[in-house]
C-alpha cells in the first residue's frame, strides 16, 4: 500500500476479463499503510479468506486488481505474464512503481526485491 490505509472491500482479483470478481476481499479488509497481503490464487478458497477460487497458470496468463463500488468495474492494475518458472515472481520495483520486474527473489507479505 502506499501513504496511507486503503479499504479492499470493493476490491477483487480476477484472471478473465469477463469475470471481474473472482476473488473479492472480505468485507471491511483494511490495507494500512505500506502494509502488504498475499492472496493464493490455488484454486482452494475453502483453505480460508484469503485464497482465490481461480488459479494462474504457469505457461501464460493474467490478473487484474479491480475496483467496484457500486457496480461499475474500474482496472486499477493489470498484469499479463508468459511462461512462469516456479519460485519466480512478477513483481513491481522499487515498490508502487510502473516497472514489473520477473525475480526469484520472492517475497510474500513483505517489500519486492529485485
């Protein structure tokens, strides 16, 4: 997050255009300031609030942050990726820059590294 708390719960993650909602933040999910979460997109929502009914797939795929507060989706991020080795990460650097970086450096829950 950046300056300031940022209040998820009208936002979502998706990996299809057409189904903007897939996984929503559960309602009143506050982000504090340069706080970060980490969502499983593993296809196990059952596991608990914080994993995704969609999975990424490694040879090419999508995510979009959405925003819909009343309805209206609005793409806040999006990022569409090709082949994924495990253990890497696609990754914003320095953090809350335009600049995606592919790094093994990965780091749930914490600052991205290069």
């Amino acid at each position: 997050a950046g300056g300031q708390a940022a209040d998820l719960s009208d936002v979502s993650l998706s990996d299809d255009t057409e189904e903007l909602g897939q996984y929503r933040f559960p309602a009143g999910t506050t982000l504090e300031a340069k706080a970060f979460v980490t969502v499983w997109a593993d296809g196990t929502p059952e596991q608990g609030e914080y994993h995704a009914m969609f999975t990424l797939q490694s040879a090419a795929d999508r995510i979009l942050l959405v925003q819909a507060p009343d309805g209206a989706a609005t793409v806040l991020d999006d990022i569409e990726f090709s082949e994924m080795a495990t253990e890497v990460s696609a990754a914003r650097f320095p953090d809350g820059s335009d600049t995606w970086v592919t790094t093994e450096n990965v780091t749930p829950g914490a600052a991205n590294q290069e």
